[in-house]
C-alpha cells in the first residue's frame, strides 16, 4: 500500500490493494513519509475504511483532531464490544472521536448542551448508559477534562446507533417514540412509571422493540385478537380510551397505524403496570 497522504506521525491515508480508501494508524507509521512512499505494514494497528463520500469530511476530521481522542474513541469501542458481547465497525470510532473531541472543546468554552432525552436513554438503554458513564472516566484521566452526564446520554445514543447499526435519526424517533407513549400513558392513568420496577421497565423495553421494527418498516397482523382484545377492556376499561389516544398519537406523530396485535401486546404490558 502506498501512502496518499500523511496526517501526523501516526496516521495516513492509503489505498488498499483491492482499491479501498483507507485510514491507516500506527506509531510512527507517518514518520518521514510522503505520498507514493510505501506503508511498513507492520506498523498498523488500525485501518478505517472510508466511504468515497465521506472521504473528504475524515480527511478535515484527522487534520484537525489530536491523536489521543483516536485513542479515547478505541478504547470506549473495545469496551462496548466486550461488555456487549459485539461486533461493531470501525465507523463508531470516526462518530465518536468526532463527538467527544467538540464536547470537550464546549466544556472548555463553558458553552453545556442540555439532553432533553436523558431520562428515557438512562431508562431504555442502561447497560449502554453505565458504559457511556465509564466513558467520561476516561475522557478525564486522557484530556483532563469531566464532561456531564448529558454527554453521557450523547455517547449512549453513539453506542446504541452502532450496536443497532441504525443512524443517529433513527435512534432519536425511537426516544421520541417512547417518551411520547409514555407521557400519553401517564396522563391517562395519572400515574409515575418507576424504571426501576419490573412491570414498568418490561413495558418501556416493549416500547423500545415496537419502535425498533416501526422504523425499521416491519409489521405483522394476527388473526383472532379481538376477543383478547375485549377480554383486556373488560378487566379495565380505561385502557379503551388510552390505547385510543396512544394510537392516535403514533398516527399524527410517525405515520403509522398500530395492528390490532400491537394494541393488544402494548394493553397486556399496560395492565401489569396500572393493576
């Protein structure tokens, strides 16, 4: 492979033998080497492939990052996929360095970036939550610097996005999704939905996978629902008007009409909850 372009000591571009662009890392891999002059293979550690359409944005990215927010990205990467029992692309470093390398930058500024989201992410998606909050340790022990845990729900929606290879949109409806059912939930029956009881936590999990195959353009249809259907009205029957107006809220807000199997799915986790 040949070097097309020397970001730092540590970092180049190549191209692959089979003609991939590439981001190659390694100590020293870039020490006194110019384009055309041949990569020593055994000094890489890493290789990002890279996206022809994004080329551009990761070469200003490796232009403009020190290294040690590299390392901080691969460091968080080998701990999700140790944690997580993962297998996860090497994108999430790019998305990551970038993210952690601009919220120290703000954390620096004395410019904070609320997370509107931090409660349904610390809810929904815990163990990625506990390995975002050991994220920031070592955010600090590298650059000095303790970002709050809002950025620990940023960095959570980094890791679901990766894990579930589903982009940062995406990820975002499916909180919103969530929140928007719950709230609807929680003014029907006036009640408070306590993450950390099971019924409450099973529901938001339900709620969490419902979303999941919504955006994902999934649905299925059963037959014979409909005298289990009556059957949950008749053990209360205010979760008629509250299915009713959750149905109509996913309508308005995501453009999709729930089957009358997913009714019936959310009014059974529904009944545990307000029983």
């Amino acid at each position: 492979m040949k070097v097309l372009r020397v970001f730092n000591n540590n970092i180049v571009a190549t191209r692959t033998d089979d003609n991939k662009d590439a981001i190659a890392q390694g100590a020293g891999i870039g020490f006194q080497k110019k384009p055309g002059d041949t990569i020593d293979a055994e000094k890489i550690e890493r290789m990002y492939y890279i996206l022809d359409e994004h080329m551009s944005k990761f070469n200003e990215l490796f232009d403009q990052t020190p290294i040690e927010y590299f390392q901080i990205a691969e460091m968080i990467m080998e701990e999700v996929k140790k944690q997580l029992h993962v297998n996860l692309s090497n994108q999430i470093v790019i998305a990551l360095t970038d993210h952690i390398y601009f919220a120290v930058q703000r954390q620096q500024e004395g410019v904070q970036l609320p997370n509107l989201m931090i409660s349904e992410i610390r809810t929904m998606y815990r163990d990625e939550y506990k390995l975002a909050l050991w994220s920031l340790n070592i955010i600090e022990q590298i650059t000095g610097i303790r970002l709050d845990e809002d950025e620990a729900g940023y960095i959570t929606m980094h890791i679901v996005n990766a894990t579930m290879q589903s982009t940062t949109d995406k990820t975002t409806s499916i909180l919103l999704f969530t929140k928007g059912v719950l709230d609807v939930i929680r003014q029907e029956f006036n009640i408070k939905l306590d993450p950390d009881q099971l019924d409450a936590a099973r529901l938001m999990t339900h709620l969490k996978f419902l979303a999941q195959r919504i955006f994902q353009g999934e649905s299925s249809e059963l037959n014979e629902v409909e005298d289990m259907y009556d059957l949950l009205i008749k053990k209360d029957d205010r979760l008629k008007n509250c299915i009713i107006n959750v149905t109509t809220y996913i309508e308005q807000t995501f453009n999709y009409t729930l089957s009358r199997q997913e009714q019936v799915y959310l009014m059974i986790h529904l009944l545990k909850v307000v029983k």
